[in-house]
C-alpha cells in the first residue's frame, strides 16, 4: 500500500484502524513509512515538501547536500517525519508550513502551503501537530529548513505529563469530529 | 436600550462608548474604505470587565469585534452591525520581565515596541516588528499572527509566543503554552483573527538583542537580476536579518519622502541587513557583495546613523506612496521566491490594462509581496476596479503555490481570496472549528472566512458601491 489512493481506500473500508508502525491489537494497522521521498525541494526556498514515510535519516540526507538542515536535530534517525510531526510540539511545529492529510472520512484535504508566511485561514497544519493518529491521516508535511549552521538546537520532544481539563476534552472531542466524525482512527 | 443599561449596570460608565460622535473613532480599521458604526465601544481595564461583556453579550446574541490599535489592513477589526466592539487598549500593562528565561508576561494591549522598549535594558527585545509596532498591541499581533521585515530570521508570532491565557465566550479561562502535549492549540490561536477566543494575557518570548548589524543597499537594472539576486543569497547559506526589495516607483517615492539616498535611476532596489558578532557581519557583508557583482549600484552602510537612514526609506514606503495618490490599497500575496520576477511582470502588465499604478514593496526573503495599488475612491467605480485587479494578483499568489496574505489577515477584505485558495471541505472545516470555540458563533462572525454560498457566488458577485461593503454575513445572491 504506497499510494494516496490506496490509503483513501483503505481507511474507507475500515470502522476502525490504526495509524502507526505496529499494530495495538485492537484495530488493523495503517501503516504509511513505505510512502517516502521528496514531493519538493528548492534551497533557495527554505522550504521541503515530505512525504510523511521519509525517515529523519533520509531527510538529513537530502538536505545536506544542499548544505541545509531541519531547524533542530532529531536524534532518532529511524523516525518518519509523519511519527515526527504526530507526536511533537511547539518547538517542531515552529517548522511546519503546510500538510496534506486524508479525514477519516477517506477525503485528501491540504492545510497551510509551501511558502514561509502564510495567514490565510486557521494554522490547521501547525494545530494538528501533536496529533497522535487520532484526527487525520498525515501524508505530506512541508517544513521551513535552514543552513546548516543555523540548525544548532537539539529537538527535545515533549513531556508524557500533563492532565486534561474538560475544557481540552471539549475541545479535543470537537476537533476530532471535524475531522474524523465516525471516529476511524482510535 | 435594555443592552446598553446592563453593560453600565456593572461597568463604569466612562469605558462604555455608545452615541454617533463617540462611536466614529472605531468605525474602521487601517482599512479604511469599509466603515460600520458600532452598536458600543466597551474598553474594558481588567479581565473581568471582560468576562462581564462577554456574557451580557452571549445573553443577548450581540456579536463582539476585539480590537487592539485598530491598525490591522484587512478588516479584522471592522465593527459588525449592532456589535460591540472590545477595545483592549486599556490593558497594557507590563507584568513581569524574566530576563533568565528571557519571557515577559504582558497584558493584550501592550504595544508591541513596547514590549522592547521594557526589555531593552536586559539587552533583549521582541522580534516580530510589524511596520505598525509603534502603535499596533501584542493581542493583535497572535490575533493576525503578524509579521515584519524581521521575520526571516526570527519567526513569526507564533514563534515568538510562550503563552496565553484566553477567555472563551462562555467566560472560561484557558491558557495555551508551548510546552502543552496535545493539538496545537496555542499556534491555532495565532492568526485566528479573533474568531476563537479573547486573549487576556500573553507570555512573549525575548531576543538578545544582536550586537552589531550593517545594511547592504543594492540597485539593479531590472527586477530579474534583483531577485536572482534574492536567491543568490539564500542559495549561499546567510539568513540576513531583513532582506527587502522595491520597485522603481516605491524607491521614487520613498527617496523623494526620506531623501534616504536611495538610486532613483535603479529599476529594482535590494536592502539586505546583515546582524550578529561584529567580525561575521563583516565576512558576510564580504561574502554578500561578491554576490552582488550584478548591481549597478552598492553601499554599505557606514554607520548606525546611516543604517537607520537606509531603513527609513523602506518603512515609508507605504506613507511615501499614500502621499502620491488619494487612495492606495496594499496587497499582502506570498508567493515562493522563484516566480519573483515573472509575478511582478505580471502585475505590471495589469496595471496597463487596469489604468491603474502600482509600487511594489517586497519581503523579498520570505516571499511576501506588498503591490500598492494607487487609485482615487472619488472616481465612480474606481474602487471596484481596484478590488478587482487586487483580487487577480491574489489569484495569481494561489496559482503559483502561494498564498493570499502572508501577514495581513484575511478580514473582510479577502473573503474572496479565501474561495480560490481553499475548497468546500476545507472551508468548512474552518467553519466547524469556529463552531467548535464559539458555538453561539458571536465572537467577529462573518470575518477570515467566507460562507460557501459566497464562494459560489462569486463569479457574479456585486461589488461594493462607494466603499460601502454589502455585509459579509449576509447571504451575497
């Protein structure tokens, strides 16, 4: 399964699933780190466009050819930039640009764009970092990078604490709904 | 007015301003040619003044305009029909400065210099610098996620924001930090034009301020080798701190306003600022000028004195032009740096057809365009000539992978925009996360993003009659 059309179907055809590598038992697994690769990279830009497989390792690659970096180190090399993006905060979202996800109701949606400032609508690709699997399959991230040397801090990830308000829960609930209103991704 | 006698039963009455004369201050944002009188003006000085607005206003289905300096340029601001407008200017106080972690908690309405000017003394400073900063609050500036000739290196808003606290039209305080596990919700805030929540109180995150920093001032020939000349620099590995370009009409203008010194002969003007240890200014201030080689003039600049000079030019932009025209309406399209030079030559063609001139000042670095298009609203049906021609340019933006605004805001003013940038699904999800806030839909309704109808419509849309807009909640069949 390594197409936009392929995860359409499959997500379509599923009551449940689960994004992510390995299965937790409960649901079939969705599992995109085939679909990798650059989709667009211009150094002059800043600005790459991922696939949501591409491995950090693949990433760092890539840009380091053109002397560039992400804007922080990530030190797990074997992550996707779609594990990155689901499970960071603040300090990686500083980077992202746009996504193109797919809702639980199996349709593509593009959020945010490919140029470093953009104020048109809500920062829906910044709001869905962090968002663990459970609103939107994440297909394509662009991300704002830098030269190397400007790309000295290491990425810290976030802390596991952190208890909910019923506000969070009200918003969190609302939010999944809009996107994934059958409640696909557990 | 029943409304209006329980706003005073709890407020004092000098911050509620109600009648035709106290009301015309407030009547529009820096976007001037769309105007609404409000229903009142409520300048509250403490949160809970806030939370006493909100809920007379929920109990009363009456929709609230926060507003900071009112100098937003897209109709952010502009006062709804029998609205009450929330002026947080009164709120401007500086609560702490922590210089070791290098955060400031403030309230919304603190100017954004300001907030430098407090900090200075540690030798730190707020880095986004909207042109407005002198005036614009730091409410608005999360509100619009603002900008500034800085941006390129040291973020946007949202980079530049720690925390906030918020209130939600139901009176709940809810604060959003960086640190937060979970959605996004403090970069959802940013930008959100005031359709989500109210800020009460913001957590900045300060800059050292860099020690030293020249200016390279460059003319070409023609705008294609400007912006190679854009690209050049990017491609070789320097962020400068500021990396701005402007045509020859807004470099005419700007040096007859400032008498800057800038090359009134160029076609394409490069100011390239350079900041940090004195010694790697100095290489890169080197290594710049060789990539220069295709200017047809070049200075550096001498001193501090003279920096600022060079600076002074670009920031009056906008009034230098104001001066040449009744009437100038500023376009905010971003676009990727590559299709520079060939989206200027574009604009230029239109402005023939248009009869219409345009200066175009650029945030070169990120892409950002500023086209000022000059007209006179005097001239029957030059108004809707100008919203038509600014509408192609941010069609254009879209077409070649940008955007409408890059730091402006969508308002009221580029509700059409929104229709060629996004699709149904996608605006409707913005509809729902609105919806999801502000579930009573009383908090700037009908702002940043369009109803769909609109945008089926707006093939055959009327356009505003003598800079009157038919409102944007209204169904436009």
């Amino acid at each position: 399964m390594n197409s936009i059309s392929e995860f359409q179907h499959f997500i379509k055809q599923h009551d449940q699933l689960h994004i992510g590598t390995e299965s937790d038992n409960t649901a079939p697994c969705l599992n995109i780190s085939g679909y990798s690769g650059v989709v667009e990279y211009l150094p002059e830009e800043l600005v790459i466009t991922l696939r949501a497989g591409t491995t950090i390792r693949q990433v760092n690659a890539i840009l380091g050819d053109q002397n560039q970096a992400l804007i922080f180190q990530i030190k797990d090399l074997d992550q996707t930039i779609g594990e990155v993006f689901s499970c960071s905060g603040a300090q990686f979202s500083d980077s992202v640009l746009g996504v193109q996800i797919i809702n639980g109701n199996g349709e593509v949606m593009n959020f945010g764009g490919r140029v470093l400032k953009n104020v048109a609508g809500y920062d829906v690709s910044r709001m869905l970092v962090g968002s663990q699997g459970k609103l939107a399959l994440i297909t394509e991230v662009s991300l704002k990078v830098l030269p190397k040397k400007f790309a000295l801090e290491f990425y810290e990830g976030v802390s596991e604490s952190g208890k909910r308000s019923e506000l969070d829960k009200r918003l969190f609930d609302g939010l999944k709904k809009i996107f994934d209103p059958k409640g696909v991704f557990v | 007015m029943k409304f209006i006698d329980e706003l005073l039963r709890e407020l004092p009455e000098d911050i509620v301003l109600i009648g035709e004369e106290n009301t015309r201050p407030y009547e529009c944002d820096a976007l001037t040619i769309y105007r609404q009188k409000p229903l009142a003006i409520v300048l509250p000085r403490n949160v809970e003044q806030i939370k006493y607005v909100l809920k007379i206003c929920k109990d009363n289905k009456i929709p609230i305009v926060t507003r900071g300096a009112g100098t937003g340029l897209s109709g952010g601001a502009l006062p709804l029909e029998g609205c009450v407008v929330l002026g947080l200017s009164k709120m401007d106080k500086i609560h702490s400065i922590d210089p070791k972690r290098a955060v400031a908690t403030v309230d919304p309405g603190v100017r954004n210099l300001a907030i430098s000017e407090a900090v200075e003394s540690h030798g730190l400073y707020f880095a986004p610098d909207p042109s407005s900063q002198i005036a614009c609050t730091i409410g608005g500036n999360i509100a619009e996620n603002a900008g500034g000739v800085h941006c390129l290196k040291y973020g946007l808003t949202v980079n530049n924001i720690q925390s906030i606290t918020m209130l939600t039209l139901d009176g709940q305080e809810y604060k959003l930090s960086r640190e937060d596990k979970g959605l996004g919700l403090l970069a959802l805030m940013n930008g959100s034009e005031g359709l989500l929540g109210v800020i009460t109180q913001v957590e900045v995150k300060l800059m050292k301020k860099p020690i030293f920093a020249k200016l390279i001032m460059a003319g070409f020939d023609s705008v294609a080798d400007c912006a190679n000349a854009v690209t050049l620099i990017i491609k070789s590995g320097i962020i400068p701190a500021g990396l701005e370009m402007m045509d020859s009409f807004a470099i005419q203008a700007s040096e007859e306003f400032t008498h800057a010194g800038y090359p009134v002969d160029a076609r394409a003007l490069l100011l390239c600022e350079l900041d940090g240890d004195k010694e790697q200014v100095e290489i890169e201030i080197n290594q710049i000028k060789e990539l220069l080689s295709n200017a047809s003039t070049l200075k550096v600049s001498a001193d501090e004195a003279e920096r600022l000079l060079l600076w002074k030019g670009r920031k009056s932009a906008f009034p230098a032009v104001g001066k040449l025209s009744p009437d100038y309406y500023c376009i905010d399209g971003t676009i990727p740096k590559r299709h520079l030079a060939s989206v200027l030559e574009q604009i230029s063609k239109w402005s023939d057809q248009y009869k219409l001139r345009v200066a175009n000042v650029f945030h070169a670095g990120d892409g950002n365009l500023h086209p000022l298009i000059l007209y006179d609203a005097s001239v029957e049906g030059e108004v809707e000539k100008t919203e038509a021609f600014g509408l192609e340019i941010l069609k254009l933006c879209v077409e070649v992978g940008g955007t409408i605004t890059g730091e402006h805001g969508v308002g009221i003013e580029k509700l059409d925009g929104m229709c060629h940038q996004y699709n149904d699904q996608e605006l409707s999800v913005f509809h729902q996360i609105k919806k999801v806030f502000d579930p009573d839909e009383l908090l700037n309704p009908g702002k940043a993003i369009p109803v769909l109808h609109r945008c089926v419509e707006l093939g055959r849309k009327m356009h505003p009659h003598n800079g009157n807009l038919p409102q944007p909640e209204l169904e436009n069949i």
